[in-house]
C-alpha cells in the first residue's frame, strides 16, 4: 500500500520536481543555521588571525631583507597599511615612533607657529570643537623627531591652565596662543586607529615580553561596549645596538548575535520557500517536457546525418545548455563530415595530379626516346662511315652534320625539361615592369635579315605602354613568336604585330601570311607538332618551343589564343599594364 503511494506520488515530473525543492530548501535552511550558530563565527575569526599574521611576517621579512632601511620602511609601512587596512607602528625605544611617514600619511595634523618656533601636531577629531580661531592653547607629547601629539587643544584661554601640564617632562610641550598655519585631515577610521595603537603599546609593554631572538607574540583585547576583539601582534628586532617594536592590530567584530537572528529569520523564509516551491514545480513541469522532446527529435535527425534543424532553447539551465551543446555538436559533426569530404576531394585531386605528373614523366621518356631516335642515329651513322673510312664528302662535312644533331639534341633535352617544370605549376615567377615593344624591335633586329632574304614586309603599330611580367620568360615568348614567323611566313608576304588596350589589359597580336591550312589551330599548341609543310629535318628548333609558350602566358594569367584567318594566322596574347601617373 505505501509502495503504491510512493509509486503514485513520483510518478510525475511535477511532483518529483517539488519534492526536490522542497528538500533542497530545508537542506539549505538547516546548513546555514548551523554554519550561521556554531561556524562562520568561529571562521571568521580565524581566518582573520591567520591574513592579519601572514601579512604581518611578510612585513617584518621585507624590511629585513632591505637591512631595515629607514626610506624603505617608511614606504613599506605606508603600503602595509594601505593595502590591509590595519595599522602598524614601529617603535624606536618605547615612547618614540620611528616611522614618520604613516603618521604623515594617516594621521590629522595641523602646523602651529610660536615664536617663530614651527610645531607639527597630532590630534583626534573629537577636539576640532575645542577650535574657534587660528589662535590656539595646546598641551602635547612628543610622539617621533618632527610630530607632538595632543591631549588638549582648545581657543579658550580661561578653561586652559597652562601650568596643570608642566611637570618638567621634556617630552612635553605647551604652547598658549600659538597659531595654526595649516591643516590635513585623514580618514577618521584610519587616523583613530593608528594614534589608538600608539596609546594601546604603552598599554601592552607590561604584558609584552623581551626575548634574546625575534618572536612574534600574539594579544587579544576584548571590548565590553561592544561585541569585538581586537587582535594584536608585535614583536622586535635590534639594529645598531637600538631596539626597535613593531605593533598591528585588526578589530574583528563579533557576527554571533546577528547570526543568530538571520537563523530564526530562515523559518520564516522555509514557508516563503515552500510556497515558491509549489509554484516552482508547476512551472517547470510545465516547461520541461517540450524542450525535452524538442533534443530527443533533433538528436534523432542527427542519427540519420541530417543537421538543419537546430535546438531553439534559450534558457540558462542545464536543459539550455544541453540544448546549446547538441547544436555545437551538430554544427562540429557537420563540419567535420564536411571537412572529411573536403579531404577526400583533396586526395582525390591529389591522385589524379599524381596520375597525371606520373603519366607527364612517361609522356616526356617517350618523347625524348622518340625525337632522339633519329638525331642518335644519324650521329652514330655518320660515326661508322668516318670510322669506316667509307664517306664520299669531307670529313669536315661529317663532323658538322655531328655537331649540329647534339645540338639540337641538346636543345631539345632542355626544352623538354623546362616545359616538365612548366607544366608542373611549381615554376616561380617573379614579376616587374616590362617593355614589351622594346624587346619585339630587338628580336626584330636579330631577324630582319631572314624577313628581308624572304621579301617579307614588316609593319609595327605598337604603343608605349609598360606591363608587369616576367622579362626572361617573356624575352622567350616572343623570341619563339617572332622566330617561327620568320621560318613559315610565306615568301614576300607580310608580317605583321601590333597592340591594343582593353581596360587595364594590353594585347598584344603577331599576324602573319602563311599558306599553311589547320585545321584545329588549338594543336599548333602541342608538343612535336609539325605541318606537313614544315616536317622536314631542314628546319631547326625542338618542337615544343609554343608548348612552352603556352605554359608561359597560363602562368601570367593571360588571355593567349591563335586565330586563323583567310591566308593569314594570328598569334596573341595579354598582359596587365600600368596605370601612367598623371
């Protein structure tokens, strides 16, 4: 029966979520009365003995460190107490503050004059009442070399009886109808404190003993008019045969009594939280359930790599940040199924460029092994017949048909390997300015005579604009433009070159005569080609001179083609200019 009814209460989120929070509360409640009666007192209290003695040792090893150097303690004091908020003193002697500083810094002062004899005075605020003019009546002690502190400052001449104060200490002074020159003030809590803890060392040297080595002792003062401890602890050290007493001190206010009424105030906010409880466990209930079946259709949708619907819960919880953590994952699996992908593409392309390097290398063997085959054989025939004692023509003849067959063999080999870097995409460029008209006049110059043995009319229509490029290679370019013009331009026909401007584009168009008739110009591009017109041993070059071309201009970015025209074909190309300056 009381399991059913167990059964029956829990079985619902609601119930469950209000039986939680009401245990959380009264859990809550009960931990911090107690901590609130038997604890946080006692903590507190400790917890303020032990910052106030490890800052007190740091101290002391500081100015210990430094040789107790007087410039240096006065520095370190001042800081001690700025960044505690204690006050410390260092005696020299027992009447006799030794750092002045402190008591610049944080004490009230004000500078009277008599006869021309200037003072410098400590004071409490609760006298400020006493003054009613720059003429004062003071009765003082000295405290350190340049301060007095007072025990009676008042304007009124009749209540002050200079002679009650002097007793013949030279400690001492009393000054009637001095003026006061100047005024400081310093925060009332810090001045208070610091000139109380001067008062309280005479009041501990009874209970403070002298020992032959530097010990740190410990005094606690409990005050009746109210409920507080101060905590105190001093010590001292020698040096130059002086002794010398280092006095702090932290008040520590006694929590037990407030504690105690904050933990007969927590019955009255159970009921308060009980209420809430309800109210709580209604909402919640009611908005649980629909973020809950939100994740569980999103987290099935991410089963199936589907990923476009994202958790819209924006709550600060822990269902919010779930949600927050299903679409970080969501967006993640997504980027890494992407990244994946992007990583097979890349292999992918990887492989076909290895394919393709590995099937250019094949391509460049067969190459050289076919166009060697003939210059090789020539080379080795014209051996035998020299070595055969078997030739017709002079040796001389022989020996030169040799010597040009290596040449072309070697400047076919290093062709062939040029266009293999080329082609690779690995072949640095660097760019500069280029004039370009002036290097198509000087490969002009270097052919004219084989134009003129041809009768071939040449015609420059070319600007003065400057490109950047690339100079040797573009030296090449138009080294092999110019030179294949001169070979296959029909006799006494017409060559041709000139530019035009297209934006920040320059073409650039070689236009010759030729009869030759291709059909693809697009093969002109090829390695080894070779009309049937211009297939012939007679003719020098590689072969492969365009296709280097080609690889080139693709480097340079540059729109390049050949155009066939009736009789004529054009070869050209484009090149970025530079703006002229105005």
């Amino acid at each position: 029966m009381f399991n059913k009814w167990i059964d029956k209460i829990t079985s619902k989120i609601s119930t469950k979520i209000f039986l939680l929070t009401v245990s959380i509360v009264i859990v809550i409640l009960l931990i911090q009365s107690f901590l609130y009666i038997f604890v946080i007192d006692e903590a507190h209290y400790f917890t303020k003995k032990n910052v106030l003695e490890k800052g007190f040792k740091t101290f002391l090893n500081d100015i210990k460190d430094k040789h107790y150097d007087l410039e240096y303690i006065n520095l370190a004091t001042r800081d001690y107490i700025k960044a505690t908020g204690n006050p410390i003193i260092i005696m020299q002697g027992k009447t006799k503050i030794y750092t002045e500083a402190p008591i610049e810094s944080f004490t009230n002062i004000i500078t009277v004059t008599k006869e021309t004899q200037s003072y410098k005075i400590v004071f409490d605020e609760d006298i400020l009442s006493n003054i009613s003019s720059d003429q004062v009546n003071i009765a003082a002690t000295k405290i350190s070399d340049h301060y007095y502190f007072a025990f009676v400052i008042t304007s009124d001449d009749l209540s002050f009886d200079a002679m009650a104060y002097d007793d013949d200490d030279e400690n001492i002074i009393v000054l009637t109808q001095a003026k006061i020159v100047d005024y400081q003030f310093a925060p009332s809590d810090i001045n208070m404190n610091y000139m109380n803890l001067y008062q309280e060392f005479l009041y501990f040297d009874n209970q403070y003993e002298e020992t032959p080595i530097e010990v740190i002792q410990s005094f606690n003062y409990d005050h009746y008019d109210v409920n507080a401890t101060t905590l105190y602890n001093g010590t001292h050290y020698f040096n130059n045969g002086e002794i010398f007493y280092v006095l702090t001190s932290s008040t520590i206010i006694d929590l037990r009594d407030q504690l105690k009424f904050i933990a007969s105030f927590n019955y009255f906010l159970f009921f308060i939280g009980l209420a809430l409880a309800i109210l709580l466990s209604k909402v919640i209930s009611n908005t649980l359930s629909k973020p809950v079946i939100q994740l569980t259709e999103n987290a099935k949708k991410m089963a199936h790599l589907d990923f476009s619907q994202k958790t819209a819960i924006h709550t600060h919880d822990e269902i919010g940040s779930l949600g927050t953590s299903l679409n970080t994952l969501s967006d993640q699996l997504k980027a890494n199924i992407l990244a994946l992908q992007s990583k097979n593409e890349e292999l992918e392309i990887n492989y076909r460029l290895k394919t393709i390097e590995e099937q250019r290398a094949k391509d460049l063997i067969l190459h050289l092994s076919h166009e060697l085959n003939t210059p090789l054989g020539i080379v080795s025939g014209f051996n035998e017949i020299l070595a055969d004692g078997i030739n017709d023509k002079e040796p001389l003849y022989y020996h030169d048909a040799i010597a040009n067959e290596l040449e072309r063999m070697n400047t076919l080999i290093g062709d062939m390997l040029e266009l293999s870097v080329l082609e690779s995409g690995q072949y640095p460029l660097t760019f500069e300015e280029v004039d370009v008209p002036a290097i198509i006049h000087e490969r002009i110059s270097h052919f004219e005579e084989i134009f003129n043995a041809k009768g071939i009319k040449l015609t420059l229509d070319l600007s003065q604009e400057i490109v950047m490029a690339n100079f040797k290679k573009m030296h090449q370019v138009i080294n092999n433009f110019i030179s294949n013009a001169s070979k296959y331009t029909d006799a006494d026909g017409k060559y041709h070159i000139y530019d035009t401007l297209s934006g920040d584009k320059v073409y650039y168009y070689f236009v010759n005569t030729t009869s030759i008739d291709v059909e693809n110009v697009s093969i002109l591009w090829e390695k080894f080609y070779r009309t049937q017109k211009t297939n012939a041993r007679s003719e020098t070059g590689s072969g492969i001179g365009l296709s280097i071309a080609k690889e080139i201009l693709s480097l340079h970015e540059s729109d390049f083609g050949i155009i066939q025209g009736e009789k004529t074909l054009s070869f050209y190309f484009s090149l970025n200019r530079i703006p002229k300056s105005c």
